[in-house]
C-alpha cells in the first residue's frame, strides 16, 4: 500500500511541475523546457529528492514509449501537405542527407574533442540527428518567422524524429552485436521505417475511413478512438519488427491529418493537451533521473563538442540540403541556428543507458549525460535568442508583411481596399456575388470570384506573404468561420473577422488569434446602408500626447454609441485594421467612418459637402475631421466643412 502510494506522489509531482513550467514558459515567453529541466533537476536526487524516477521500474520505460508515440503523432497530424511540397526538396535532403551529415561530425566531433570510444562517439551522433518538435513548435508560436521557414523546421522535427530513433537502435545494435556488418544496419534501418510507414499508412486510412462513415459516435469519444488506434497502430508496429512503431505514429498523423475530417479542429487540440501533458511529464522525470555530478564529469571536451554540433555541424548540414533551394541566405541563416533536440533525444538516451549498464558495456551514464548536455544547450543558447535572430534576420512576418486579403465585396470592404491601394499596399478582394464582383472591378480593384473557403483561391490571392486577412462579408458566424479557417490553413499575422460577441471566443485569450474588426459586435448591414445613402464622413485624426486621455476616452464614447466606426490605424510606419480591442497610443493616426445622418438635400441646400462619393467608384479623399479636446463638444469637429 506504502509502494503504491510513493508511486502515485511520483507521478503527481512530475505532473504538477511539468503543467507549473509550461505556466511559466508561456507567461514569461520562454520555451518551456528550459523550467522543464531546471524543475525536474532541482527536484530529483541532486536537489531536494523528492522525485526518484527510478522507482518507477520498467513503468518508466512504458509512460516513454506511449507518450513519445502520442508526441510524434499529433506532430504529424499537424504537418501540412500542401506546405510541405513547397519545401519538399529541403526536407528530404535535411531527413536523409543532413542525418547522414550530423552521425558523421558529431560522431568526430564526440570522439576527437570529447574523447569517446567510436562506438560510443556515433552512438551519441545518432542521438542528437533529431530536432525536437516538442521544441521547436512552442519556440515558434512564440518567435514568429516566415510561413516557409516555419514549415521547414517543423516538417524536419517531426520527420527526422522516427528517423532518429530508429538510426539510433541500429547503432546500439550493432554496439552490442559486434558481428553484425554495416550491410546489416542499413537493411535494418530500412526495414524498420517501411515497416512502420505502411502499418501507419493503411492504419491512418482506415481510421478516417472509419471517423467518417461511424457517425453514431460523439466527438468527444471520436478523440478516444483516434489515441486507442494510434497506440494500436504503434504497438502492432513494435510486434512485427522493434522500434518501427514511432514510424508507424508519424505516417498515421500525416496520413490521418490528410484525411480532411469534420471534427479535425477538435482532434488537434485535444492531442495537442496530450503532447503538452506528455513533453511536462517527460520531461520532469528525465532530467530528475539526470545525475548532475555526470555532466559535470563530462569536463570541457564535451561542452566543445556540442558547440561544434551546433555551430559547424549545423551549419553545414543547412548548406548542403538547402544549396538548390529558393530560400534566401537570411532564411537558411536562421534554419542553421535553430536546431534544439528535445524529448525523443533525452528518453532514447535514458532507455540506452540502462540497456548498456544491463550488457556491461561502459558509457552508458556518459552518453545521458552528454545528451541531456546537448538538450541543455541546444534549449538555452538557441531558445533565447531565437526571437533576436530572427528580427535581426528580419524574418518576422508581423514587422515586415503588408498589404490584405478581404473577404466580401460590399461598400465597406471596397472602400478600405482603396485606402490600402491608396497607400501603394496590395489587396485582394472574394466574394461569391458576381455583382458586387464586378463593382470592385469597376473601382481598379483585384477581386476573385470564389469562396473564401478555397484554399486555392487564397493561395493565388498571395494570402501567404500578405500582412492582414480580414472576412467583412454581411454574416458574421461566415466571417468567423473563414478567419478560423485562414489561421488554420495559412496562419497570416493579422486575422480580423467582423462578427458578434461570442463569450468563447475571447479575442485576448483564443488561440486561434482571430480578432474582432474595428469594433466590438459592428452592425455591417447598417453601416453599408449608411454609405449607400451618403450618410457617413470619411474622417482622420491623429491622437496628440497634449489631452490624449480625453482624446482617446472621447473617440471610445463615439464608438459605444454607435456614431463613429474606427477603421484603419497609422503607427509609424504600420498602416493596419482597426481591431475590437485595439490599444490606442500617442502618435496614432486614425481613420473612421462617421455617421451623418442630415438628409443629403438639406445638405446641399446647407452648402455642406455631401458624402455621397464615398457610393461612387471614385476614392474618396481622407478628411481631418479631428476629435474635439474641449469637453463642450460631444461629436466631431465639422469646422471643415
């Protein structure tokens, strides 16, 4: 009952600090395995002793291997196809040539500099060939780069991991049967991977075959049937031939992702919660079980060869698998630098070590070591600086990308895509109204007669290097909708959606990044009434440090009441849409809508200036109608009229 106990207080502390340092990394912006290992080594035998990962038994090596598998696979059912094939030449050669390139100088480097015996020397190469997606997806939601960059190092991470693993366990193998030729490792490697890549394959299918035509299922045990047939898959896999199975749960994700499922969003996120839950636990453990006196004995030798590992080794694996690529020497640069390994590197080590200590052969604790080493560095050095790097590179695409991509071709949206041509920026304009179509033609504009849905249609509409999507059609559960489908499928920068207040679906918190434009719930179909009539002003105002408080406190109160509608934002040099939640500063420059609703021949016989040509084709020329700063006023200073 004791054993039982001590079993169960293990598991919950990894657990709670694993959740405690995914906590922190997020509301610091770190990646979270740098408190992974740092709470997992304080609270092991080296610091406080309160893991003992050892007394998990043989229970440890099983919680690795189903949790890796989980890992892998949600890794490749977030692979994109289509994303893929853009860089498919760079990802082959990363998988195969930059594998064969880092066993190779690693294997020199862990030899010469760190004083390994050769067997033990490439049996560590083998080990670090992988860059950890349980890495490099969180340090790329929080360092955001180029969308073919981004694709490039998650497609590697997730694909070269099985790869690794399985290169690794041939190696061991041929440590520890010394008789066995290289003819044999290489017919091994490959028996492995065709092995697991067709259990996979025709596992996958059939499990989306099944999701789709098994209707009376809910969703939400749809997600159990998904992780009991991925675990199958994987230990079926593991009984035709060892270690094919973590190839088998990468090829059934990418197979499974393809396999365009209507519940595909709530499958993500619930193996997403799974990875994040699996990577904490892992992770805790592992470095727990790490004895900080072995690194230590490691001495410099060893610390050389890891920064060789990353700084030449990398480097020139980068080179030669991109050398044919469009990708340009910024991009090449930044994918050379990050090479973080992560969890599948640390647990294959783990389990090597035991392995080797059980067989008598020396180094087990000295390959862990230096593995946990690499992770370390690897972590640290290229985790923290990613974010610099890339905006040194100029790789971020919220600084650097322009111009939109509007859904819907009403009034409103023709407008806004004249202020953006207006300002020499590209916009392209969809809808389905062949109509409204051929008005945007009329006013010079772009326009694609299609659904907003079509992710053909997107992609020739330059939805990839754009800055800004942004769904105004007249329905706002279609805006929402199509924004999410734009983040999912393209993830640009700035996603906008005009669409009602929904409580779950919190612009601060959500996710999916998708953000109410201009104002929160704007009734669209008024305000294109509004410029149908001629009862609106285009105006400017530019909020000064003199009275900004007033100022800004002034221009909300015209918002809550529905008289002025913000809709682009001048900041420095960003010209952007207006958000619901958009924090106003010193120095903006803000474009609105006014709502005007003098009759239009009261007007003319007033001698105002009707804002009726804002209905016509012609762009119309932005006012200054400035906010009032006196307290006296209540609407918008109309002296220029």
């Amino acid at each position: 009952m004791e054993s039982s106990f001590e079993l169960t207080l293990q598991m919950v502390i990894a657990i709670f600090a694993g959740i405690s340092a995914q906590v922190m990394g997020e509301y610091l912006k770190i990646p979270s395995i740098v408190f992974l290992l740092m709470f997992g080594t304080l609270l092991g035998p080296d610091g406080f002793g309160l893991l003992h990962p050892q007394k998990l038994g043989v229970g440890l090596e099983v919680i690795v291997a189903l949790s890796v598998a989980v890992i892998l696979f949600e890794g490749g059912l977030n692979l994109d196809l289509r994303d893929l094939g853009k860089v498919s030449g760079s990802l082959r050669n990363l998988v195969t040539i930059g594998t064969l390139i880092t066993l190779l100088g690693g294997g020199m480097a862990a030899h010469w500099l760190g004083e390994f015996p050769w067997p033990i020397a490439f049996l560590y190469a083998s080990l670090v060939v992988v860059t950890g997606p349980t890495v490099i997806s969180p340090l790329l939601k929080q360092v955001k780069v180029d969308r073919r960059v981004e694709t490039l190092l998650e497609g590697e991470g997730v694909l070269i991991d099985p790869v690794g693993a399985i290169l690794a366990v041939v190696v061991l193998d041929t440590i520890l049967n010394s008789d066995a030729g290289a003819n044999a490792a290489f017919v091994g490697l490959g028996l492995r991977l065709s092995i697991g890549a067709v259990i996979g394959g025709l596992g996958g299918w059939l499990m989306g075959f099944l999701l789709k035509q098994a209707r009376f299922i809910s969703e939400e045990l749809k997600n159990l049937v998904v992780l009991a047939g991925m675990w199958g898959l994987f230990g079926l896999a593991q009984m035709v031939r060892s270690e094919s199975g973590l190839m088998a749960t990468v090829v059934a994700g990418v197979v499974l992702g393809a396999s365009d499922l209507p519940e595909e969003r709530l499958l993500r996120r619930f193996k997403g919660q799974l990875t994040v839950l699996g990577v904490s636990m892992l992770f805790v453990l592992l470095s727990a079980d790490l004895s900080i006196a072995s690194v230590f004995a490691l001495g410099w030798g060893s610390i050389f060869t890891v920064l060789v590992l990353m700084l030449v080794v990398r480097p020139i694996s980068v080179v030669v698998c991109t050398w044919n690529s469009d990708l340009n020497w910024r991009q090449k640069l930044f994918v050379s630098w990050i090479g973080p390994k992560g969890i599948v590197s640390a647990s294959v080590a783990s389990l090597f070590a035991i392995l080797l200590t059980e067989r008598g052969v020396n180094g087990g604790d000295s390959i862990k070591a230096l593995v946990f080493l690499t992770i370390m560095l690897t972590v640290v050095l290229q985790g923290l600086t990613a974010r610099w790097v890339a905006k040194w590179l100029k790789l971020n695409p919220e600084e650097e990308a322009t111009g939109a991509v509007i859904i819907g071709c009403n009034p409103m949206s023709r407008l806004i895509a004249r202020l953006f041509q207006e300002r020499g920026e590209s916009v392209v304009l969809i809808d389905t109204d062949p109509e409204a179509c051929q008005k945007a033609r009329d006013e010079n504009l772009r326009v694609f007669q299609s659904s907003g849905l079509d992710v053909d249609v997107l992609e020739e509409a330059g939805i990839e290097s754009v800055g800004t999507f942004l769904a105004m059609t007249k329905n706002g559960e279609i805006n929402l909708v199509l924004a999410q489908r734009a983040v999912e499928e393209f993830n640009p920068p700035r996603v906008l959606a005009v669409f009602p207040r929904d409580p779950q679906v919190n612009s601060n918190n959500n996710k999916t990044k998708v953000n109410q434009a201009f104002m929160p719930q704007l009734p669209i179909k008024t305000w294109i009434q509004y410029i149908n009539d001629g009862q609106i002003k285009l105006g400017k105002t530019t909020l000064k440090e003199a009275g900004f408080g007033f100022q800004r406190a002034h221009l909300q109160a015209l918002i809550r009441s529905g008289e002025l509608v913000p809709l682009l934002v001048e900041r420095e040099k960003s010209f952007q849409v207006a958000s619901g939640n958009e924090d106003l500063q010193a120095g903006d420059n803000i474009i609105y809508l006014l709502h005007d609703p003098r009759p239009k021949l009261l007007k003319r016989l007033s001698g105002g200036t009707s804002s009726s040509r804002l209905a016509l084709e012609k762009l119309p020329k932005v006012e200054e109608l400035p906010i009032s700063t006196g307290a006296s006023n209540s609407t918008v200073d109309e002296s220029v009229n």
